[in-house]
C-alpha cells in the first residue's frame, strides 16, 4: 500500500534520474546512461555526490509539483548533476559537505525554472546555465564554510581505479593510458571526460563508445567539433594549452553536437556551421576565462552556452534561407532520428501547410481546360481550372447539344470545397445560348468563400437563381451552394474554379494545390495528394467508404481484442487501445509491450506518423501493414508512402547509413498498399486490403513485410503478416 502511494507521488523515478545523465549528452539513451553512471564512479565520491544531487532535485520537483514528464526526461536533474559531480571532486566528503550540496541542488532547480521562464519565453533552451550559476554562487560561498576541506582523491588515479574495481581495473586502466596515442586524441579523449569531471583517458573513451551507441552522428561531430578547434589552434598560433587547462575543450565538443545535429537538422549545412563557430567558441573562452579568472572561478561550460544561445537566437531572425540550417520541430533525442523523421515528414506532409481544399463537385468530370490554358486562364488568371462532365464516349453533351440542359454538367451541384465564410455572390446573370458568351458579366453568377486570411476561392459559371447562400453566411465544407450553369464568358455549361489571395471577382489567381483527389485514367485510379489537376485529367473527390472509414478511424478510449495465431507457439491475445496524450497526439497503445503506434486522421486518409516502443511486438508490424489508407475504395488502386529510413533497416547497413546520412540518403524504406477486392458492393464491406513494406538499398531489397488486411461491417476483422516465408494470423475478437 505505501509502495503504491509512493509511486502515485514520484512516478517514474528512476527514469529521472537515469535520463539526468544522458541530458547532458541531449540523449535518452538507457545504455549510454549506464557508461555516464559508471563514468562518474571513476571518483567514488564524485559520482555519489552527483547521486545525491539528483535525487534531492529530482524529490524536490516532484513535490514542488513540477511537470512529471520534464522530471522523467531528466530536465531538473542535470544540472544539479554537473553541480554534485564538480564538488564531489573538489571537496572532502562528509556530513557539512553533503548539507551544503543538498541545499546547492535546491538552488540549482531554482535556477533552472528561473531561466526555463526567462530564456524559454525567446523560444530557446536553458542548456546548462543554472549548473554555471549555481556552482559559481556555492563556490563563492564555500570560501567561508571551513568545515569544508579541499579533496585530495583524484592525484593517484590509480589507487582510485583500485578502489572501484581491484587489479583487473587498474591493469585496464594502465593499458588506455599507454596506448601511446597521438596528442590531439589524448586530448579529445580527456575533454570528453571532463564534461563528467573525470580528467583522463579511460573515462573518455568509454563516453566515446556510449556516444557511437547513442549516436554515429554525434560522436562524428564531437570529432569534428574538437579537431576543428584543434587545428584552429594550430594555424592562428593560439595557445594549444587553452584546451588542455582544465580540459575545457569539452565546449567545442558539446556545441558541434548542439548545432550539428540536435537543435539542428544535421546536414552539410549545420557541419559547417559548427566548423564556422569554432572561432567564436575560442574568443569567448579565452576572454571570459581572463575575467572570471579574476574572481578564481572556472569557465567551466559558459562559451557553449553563450555560442549555443546565440546562434540560436540570430535564427529566429531569419526572413530567408529556412533550410539552411534547419531548425528541428519535434525533438527526437537523437540526431538521426531528427534527421530521418524530418526527411520523412517533409515527404509525407511536407505540402500540408496548404489549407485543404477539396473539388468544388460531387461525381467525376473533366479538367477541360488547367492552369495556363490555351483560352482564358493567362496572365494574372492563368492558375485556375474549368471542368465538365464526359459520358463514356467522352461526349459533354446528349442529343445534338444545342440546349444548355442537354449538357451533362448543367443543373450537377456545386459544393463548397472547404469551410468559410460566403464573401460575395452574383445570381441574377442570364443563361447564354449555347456558343454564346457573355463578355459584359465575364465571370456570370459567382460565389466567393473566405476561408482564412488571404485565401478565397472562387467559383464562377453558375445557373442563374440556383446560389443557396447568401453574403455573410458560413458554409461547411461538401456542402451544396449552388448549380452549374453556363452564365458569363461561358459559351458551354462548365464549372470555373480557382483560389485567389484577395476577396474580389477579377482578383488575381494563386497557385495553390487540391488536399486530396483521385484521378482516374484507363479504368484504373490513382490517388493524388496536394497536386493540381492537370488538363484532360477525370478527377473526382474520394468517396468514402463506411466499412474502411469505421476501421482506420481510431477514437481515443475505443479498445480492441485480437487473437494471435503466430506460425510456431500457442495462440495469445493482445490488447490495443486507442489513447492521446498531453499534446493531444492520438496513437494505438498496447499495454503488454508499452509501444505506441502514432497516428493522424485527415478525413480521408489515416496516416500512421512513427512507432515508440519494441519492433518486434505485433502493433508494430500492424503500423507497417496500415501505414497509410485511404478511406474510399477503388479497385487496383495503388496508395504508395515511404518510411523513415531507420524503420527496419539491416543494422549493418542502418550504422552506415548513420555515419554518412547528412550528406548522403542510400537506403529508404517504401510502403504500398493495393486495394484488392470488394465481395459486398451494397454493404460496402468484405473488402481485401494488402500491403507490401520493403527496405532497400537502391533497387536491392534486404528486408519485406507483407500483410492481407480484411475489413468487413464492424471494421478491421482479420490481418495476416507474411514475413520471412512465416505467416502469422490476427482475427478480432472484440471491439469496445
């Protein structure tokens, strides 16, 4: 009973702590975690006193009642941390010390929500700046504690390598050191443990090895980031020694993977910015050391802070050249899931900053004439479309087409093609005589719908008396506003529609996409996102489906019961429920592996957006399976979509493609999904779904998952997973 109220007080506890370590490496990595614990013990004193640090912050948040998701991430944590491990190296332990420490870590979580208010309020991170302050201010107020005694641990290192671990430490230790390395590695080794307070070479080249595990691209740019200082050095005639006192070379190495790959997209850009920066980081260290110097206190981390900090802020300036650098947008704790899951977004929903527009028709008809046309759509007006109805000869018309009625668009409803507002219409304009025109009324009755500032859209053409709204009134959209008609410049009954930036008939035209469409050609169809129809094209909006739109569209507290028959072993059940979270992200989570399958529902597609938790569970071949479908079907349709590329990739051949992935894409992982069969036509069910996921390396394939989906009335009834010429079968047992 108390164990259960203790972790209703401090959930996640261990986590905090865990992660306190590997924030100061912009990681959540568990393993690289582990290596900085056991770093940090190097000095036994050190890492207990960095221990204790973090659980007085850590206990401190939690019943101040601080976010419990920043505290799990380890954000109140690492700075008090970095504050425990640099006076447990300088002082002697003991009950005074262990007082003062305690109290220090209470200041340094002040700080840190201090500066979160202060410095977060322009966007930007606090980084390590409460660690700077607090351990500055205890440092100056520890000059007059004199029950405080300076440590002497740390001089004979390998008594203190003794202490850890007997002789098989001391003789590993003993061998890193006489590896007989050049200099310069020497140095970046020891700079990387002194971002840990550990000043020699074992340390370094164990955060070195947890650095590859976390991340082949931050420890490429802690590389770059420390030999660019390096050499920098060395052709200005700086002071080498700058980067060996105290070994404060840690700051090149912490601002390279800062800018290079974690509040930046690493590419080849954010590399040469961390090469450009090097300069910057060596003036504000050498400067500030001669000042702080003055009051016999460290720089400790204070150039990465201010370059980091700087830099930062000079973007959020920027009125061009977004992309170089690129800022990251969601935060992956890791810079090749920054990278791989930027790239992938900007494929998939790169085009969804436009406002969805949908067509202004229900049915299928022609594009008769497209942007740039041969007739009218020139100039200022040349981005809009005119459409018509074709039968099955391709005809417009029945009969002989002398009449307005006789033409298969004329009198067919017109919806509106999104929300809005209604912010013009004229409905009193004549019919023509077929082969007529109109050129005193051009655009003929015409409404006009606002849908967000500078964005209209324009339809114009229209049968005289048949607008439904009026001025002023909103409108949803699909909903019907009017008829088509053969009004104005018009000499046959058609349909003119385009998207302008201004609210006025005449108003100049924008090139401006349709959200989603399928085109159909030669008896087959093929969905298109955020394209403008083209001209000849039989466009048409999706038409949804009741059985494949029931069973892609998740809603939160909905559960699922499935039966697992897996090709060896007994049958098992899984669980799944539909859930959203703080950010109010929906996603499938399935309470037996903790994974959690993110997706996003547009009306028309269901889009699974990325996958948290074990790739080996069933939820995660499920988000390969369902990665993407559209909620209309069509036979031998063809939905295709491409995965980040660290989805299932060969782990070989992943590591690879992690070292070079800023200059250079050569693997993908592609996602397709053809929609096979429709058994029940009436009851729009008994539909047969089948997808293909394969990772290649160029036209190479070296992994493929395949999977049958059944949808029937009450949704998705039955899946089958093909993989690796093993069949596993998921049958519904429930829905709730």
């Amino acid at each position: 009973m108390e164990n259960t109220r203790l972790t209703q007080i401090f959930p996640s506890f261990f986590s905090g702590i865990i992660n306190s370590y590997t924030q100061v490496f912009f990681s959540n990595n568990k393993v690289f975690a582990s290596i900085l614990v056991i770093v940090s013990f190097f000095d036994f004193w050190a890492g207990a006193s960095g221990l204790f640090a973090v659980l007085i912050s850590n206990t401190l948040a939690y019943l101040i009642g601080l976010n419990r998701i920043n505290i799990k991430k380890g954000y109140y944590g690492f700075n008090s941390l970095l504050v425990g491990l640099g006076f447990g190296v300088y002082y002697q332990p003991g009950v005074s010390f262990f007082i003062v420490l305690a109290f220090a870590a209470m200041l340094t979580v002040f700080l840190t929500l201090w500066f979160e208010g202060v410095v977060g309020k322009y966007g930007l991170p606090y980084m390590s700046l409460s660690f700077l302050f607090g351990t500055w201010l205890v440092s100056l107020a520890t000059r007059q504690f004199t029950s405080l005694h300076v440590s002497e641990h740390g001089i004979f290192m390998t008594n203190d390598m003794f202490l850890i671990g007997g002789h098989p430490m001391v003789t590993s230790y003993n061998w890193f050191v006489n590896l007989g390395l050049p200099e310069s590695i020497r140095l970046y080794f020891t700079s990387l443990g002194a971002i840990f307070f550990q000043y020699h070479l074992f340390a370094g080249i164990l955060i070195a090895i947890g650095l590859i595990i976390y991340s082949r691209i931050a420890f490429i740019l802690s590389l770059v980031g420390f030999f660019s200082a390096y050499f920098y050095y060395q052709i200005v005639g700086a002071n080498i020694f700058e980067l060996s006192y105290g070994y404060i070379g840690f700051n090149f190495i912490l601002t390279s993977i800062a800018i290079g790959g974690f509040f930046i997209i690493p590419s080849r850009w954010s590399f040469l910015w961390v090469i450009l920066l090097t300069p910057v980081i060596s003036i504000v260290l050498t400067s500030t050391q001669s000042i702080l110097s003055l009051f016999q206190l460290s720089v400790y981390s204070l150039p990465f802070n201010l370059v980091v900090l700087l830099f930062l802020y000079s973007l959020k300036f920027r009125d061009r050249y977004f992309t170089k650098p690129e800022l990251v947008g969601y935060q992956q704790y890791a810079p090749e899931k920054n990278l791989y899951s930027h790239i992938n977004y900007k494929a998939r929903f790169g085009k969804s900053i436009y406002f969805p527009f949908i067509l202004p028709f229900w049915g299928t008809w022609k594009v008769t004439q497209g942007h740039n046309g041969a007739f009218t759509h020139q100039g200022d007006w040349r981005h809009a479309w005119d459409f018509e109805i074709t039968d099955e000869k391709g005809l417009t018309f029945a009969d002989k087409g002398d009449y307005p009625e006789d033409y298969h668009a004329f009198s067919k409803p017109v919806i509106a093609p999104a929300d809005g507002w209604v912010e013009e219409t004229i409905d009193d304009v004549d019919e023509n005589t077929i082969g007529k025109v109109d050129l005193e009324h051009n655009w003929g009755n015409t409404i006009i719908i606002r849908h967000a500032d500078q964005l209209y859209t324009k339809i114009s053409h229209l049968k005289k008396n048949s607008i439904k709204v009026a001025k002023g009134e909103t409108v949803k959209k699909g909903q019907i506003i009017a008829s088509c008609g053969n009004s104005g410049r018009s000499p046959y009954p058609h349909l003119h529609f385009q998207i302008q930036g201004t609210p006025y008939i005449g108003s100049k035209t924008l090139d401006y996409p349709i959200s989603h469409f399928i085109h159909q050609e030669m008896g087959s169809y093929a969905l298109k996102s955020y394209e403008l129809p083209q001209k000849d094209a039989l466009v048409s909006n999706i038409s949804k489906n009741h059985s494949l739109e029931k069973a892609f569209h998740f809603i939160p507290g909905q559960k699922f019961s499935y039966k697992v028959t897996p090709p060896t072993g007994k049958e098992y059940q899984v669980e799944w429920e539909a859930q959203v979270d703080a950010l109010n992200s929906t996603y499938l989570y399935c309470e037996k592996t903790k994974s959690r399958a993110y997706f996003y529902n547009d009306g028309e597609i269901h889009y699974f957006t990325h996958f948290d938790g074990d790739k080996s569970s069933l939820l995660f071949k499920f988000y390969l399976a369902a990665y993407k479908v559209m909620t209309g079907y069509y036979r031998n349709l063809q939905v295709k979509d491409n995965f980040p590329v660290n989805t299932f990739n060969n782990r070989f051949l992943g590591i690879l493609q992690d070292c070079v992935a800023p200059f250079y894409i050569f693997a993908r992982a592609d996602f397709s999904l053809f929609y096979v069969s429709m058994d029940d036509e009436l009851m729009q069910s008994n539909i047969r779904l089948h997808s293909v996921t394969c990772a290649m390396i160029g036209r190479h394939e070296i992994n493929k998952i395949e999977c049958d989906l059944f949808v029937g009335q009450h949704g998705l009834e039955r899946f089958i997973i093909y993989e690796r010429e093993l069949t596993t079968e998921v049958t519904l047992l429930h829905e709730r």
